[in-house]
C-alpha cells in the first residue's frame, strides 16, 4: 500500500464558525495504480489532494505514504518525504519563468542530487514530443506545451506518487485530450501512483478507482 488514509477530517475557523472542509476520509492506493477525486467546486478535492500529498495537515485522522505517518510528522519531515517521494502536475503548470524547458525539468533532479540531470531530463522531454523546444522559455511556450513540460518534470523525478491537480483544466479540448494521454502514456511506463483530481469525468473514467466527494464527504 503506497498511501492509506483513515477517517481524515479538515477543520478550519471562519468568522468564528467551524467549517468543515473534509469529513471523515478513508482511501487507499496500491503502487502502480491509479485515483481520481471528482466533485464539484468547494467539494473538498484540493484539500485532500494537500493533505494526501502531505502540503497540509488534517485536523484528524491519519495519512500514511510508503508507511510514513504524515499525520505525525513536522513540516520539515514532511517536506524531506515529498522531495524523495512526490511528484506533482498543477492546473497552472507552475513552470519557473526564468528557466527553459530543459532546465524546468532538471531542477528537481539536481535538487535530488540524480547523476545525468540533463539526458534524463531530455528523454523525458523527448517522450512528450518536446525535444524542438528544450531551450524555449515558458513564456514561449503554449498552454499545451506548458503542461506538457511539466509532465516530463513530474515523471522524470521517479517518484512513489504522482498528483495531478486539475492537470487539463486550462486547455482546450483538444489540448487536454492530448495531455490526459500523454500522462497515461508516461504512468503506464512508470512504477508510480498516480491521484488526479479533476472536473473532467472522462479523464476520471481512466483511472482504477474514482471517488466523488460533496460537501467534504465520500458519495
């Protein structure tokens, strides 16, 4: 089991009320296996991705990734598990302005201290159909293009898991078609588990298991 969660919970005070974001969660996921998280907007989703991936902390309950509590941990110790062990696809790409293509993709390698950053990094770009494009700069790059350098940035850092936030939201249909291919056909190739959250029932379909949550809670 790469990642099990035990009736999480997420409070938070608003204007001196408690709401309740996340209400007793349990899920788990086997390695090399696939989850989507579908539910309308304010369901709770990217809550429990942060939570999952071990950005934010539950206010009860228990996470475990590769049998580490994370529910237990400092910031600082989750952050030393999601550097060995997390990868992550936002809906904004979240590309560094001021580094290429080639770059983007390294840095998290180089971070890691991976011997030959730069040819991972360019057959990992290649895979995505990007190795015209290894020196242009985000801002040279379509939305399409973008998120596809960050699908050759998650995968190419080998981690246990892999979250994808709403990865196809901001392209068009048939950029996000692609995409949702593009992540399939690298996961299919990996060793690694992958968590979509997403609107997008079709790029859900794909996945080994589907939760749909409202108001915080498993339908």
């Amino acid at each position: 089991m790469i990642i099990e969660a035990r009736n999480l919970s997420k409070k938070v005070i608003f204007n001196d009320q408690e709401i309740t974001i996340l209400d007793d969660i349990s899920l788990n996921l086997q390695t090399a296996s696939s989850l989507a998280v579908v539910g309308p907007s304010g369901s709770g989703k990217s809550t429990l991705l942060g939570i999952l991936a071990g950005l934010d902390s539950p206010s009860s309950g228990e996470i475990f990734i590769n049998q580490k509590p994370l529910h237990l941990l400092s910031e600082e110790e989750r952050a030393a598990i999601r550097k060995e062990s997390v990868a992550f696809v936002f809906q904004n790409f979240e590309l560094l302005s001021g580094l290429n293509a080639l770059e983007n993709v390294m840095l998290p390698l180089e971070l890691k201290n991976k011997k030959d950053a730069k040819n991972i990094a360019i057959n990992y770009l290649e895979k995505v159909g990007m190795q015209n494009r290894l020196l242009h700069y985000p801002q040279n790059l379509s939305g399409g293009e973008q998120q596809r350098v960050a699908i050759a940035r998650a995968f190419a850092c080998e981690a246990e898991v892999l979250f994808c936030d709403e990865p196809t939201g901001n392209l068009d249909s048939n950029n996000s078609e692609m995409i949702a291919d593009l992540i399939f056909d690298a996961f299919q190739e990996s060793s690694s588990a992958l968590i979509i959250v997403t609107h997008d029932l079709s790029l859900a379909n794909r996945c080994d298991q589907k939760i749909e949550l409202m108001d915080g809670k498993i339908l």
